[in-house]
C-alpha cells in the first residue's frame, strides 16, 4: 500500500498518511484527468464531467488539508501533536463542506474564490450549480477513510509519543484515541506496553516493532 504502510519505530514517516494512499492518490489522479483530458475531449458528456471532479475532489481534499498541515507542524512534534486526529478530519471536513457549499450558492463566494486563484496566477472560471451539492454525499467516505488511518496508528504518531514521553507524557495518553475505536483494544495496550519497554530498553525495540505491525495488519 506504499507510503501508508512503510513506517516503521525505527523509521517514522511524515504524518500525511490518510493522503499518501492508494485511495485518495486515485482520486487526484481522476480530477487531474478529468479536467486536463475528458473535459476537453468531448467523448464524455459535461454533466458527467463536472459531477467526476466534484466528486473526486471532495473526497481527497480535506485528506490533503490534514495532511499538509500536520506536515507543516511536524518540526513542532516536541509540543503538540502534529498527527491526524478525528477531530483534524472533521474539522477539514467541515471546512471542505461549507467551501463547497458556499461556490454553488453563493455569487460572492465564487468571485472572492476566482479573485484568489488569479492572483496565485491560476485562472478560472467558476459555474454555480446547485445540483453539484449532490457530491458532498462523498464526505462520510473521506472521514471514514481517515477514521480508518487513526484507527491503525497514524503515520507519525509513535514517534510523537515516544518523543512525548520524556516530557511526562505517557504513551497510553497519547494513542487513547486510536484505542476507542478498537472493540477489543488488546492489541493497543500490547503496544502501548512494548513502547514503553522500548523506550527504556532498546533492545526491545523489535517487539514493539512487531506490535505495530499487529495493530497494523489487523486494519489493511
């Protein structure tokens, strides 16, 4: 599954996980074809088009807001949690959702939105279509992939956590979240265990590296 399943403790990846994915990828390579190949291609009627890149884009882009900005905060991880969290992806869910909304029904958005991309020199012209509304029903897909992401341990976070921990912060607070969502959260708590012997012993580094991967594994 690439990037999303190359992390290791040893070797800790950027927290854009839920973007670097087959799934999301797939859905921002669509929109790129989409717009650059079958818009102008005229095989493939526009309303179809349209409602393809609505749909595509809505589920990869509050993905790719997490991802950038948890990315962005990594140099921070020392102080805050740079990882992604349900509440980060509800928020960039929202945020995704009322943008979207407010292009299709609102003139002034669309003109504020237009002006923004020219001075970035990107142009574009904006048509509003209520009836693209339809393609936020893409959403709970997009959060559920995200829940998915935390679920198993998001990229980034073990490394926070071990590196949290010599400030106080134990490692079972720092992966609650990822434990709530399990029904059973005994593979949790192994992990949980196999860092913090990690963490004082580094020859027991290979355990919690095999706990990860059962968490892991459990989820692909």
């Amino acid at each position: 599954m690439g990037l999303w399943s190359d992390e290791s403790i040893s070797r800790p990846a950027l927290p854009l996980g839920e973007f670097v994915h087959p799934l999301p990828i797939a859905a921002a390579a669509i929109l790129a074809v989409n717009d650059h190949v079958l818009k102008t291609s005229g095989l493939v009627p526009s309303w179809v088009t349209g409602k393809l890149s609505d749909f595509a884009g809505l589920f990869f882009f509050p993905l790719l807001c997490t991802a950038i900005a948890d990315t962005a905060a990594w140099p921070l991880r020392a102080r805050v949690d740079p990882t992604l969290r349900l509440s980060k992806a509800i928020a960039a869910l929202a945020f995704t959702g009322l943008l979207f909304a407010s292009l299709e029904l609102s003139t002034t958005a669309v003109h504020l939105y237009e002006s923004v991309l020219a001075r970035l020199g990107i142009p574009s012209v904006s048509v509003r279509d209520p009836w693209d509304l339809v393609a936020l029903a893409v959403l709970p897909l997009s959060y559920l992939h995200a829940r998915r992401h935390v679920r198993r341990v998001p990229d980034g976070r073990v490394a926070v956590a071990l590196a949290r921990r010599a400030a106080g912060i134990p490692i079972a607070e720092m992966l609650a979240d990822v434990r709530r969502l399990w029904r059973d959260p005994t593979r949790i708590d192994d992990l949980v265990a196999a860092l913090e012997r990690a963490a004082v012993e580094p020859g027991a580094i290979s355990a919690a590296e095999e706990a990860l991967a059962r968490v892991r594994a459990k989820n692909s």
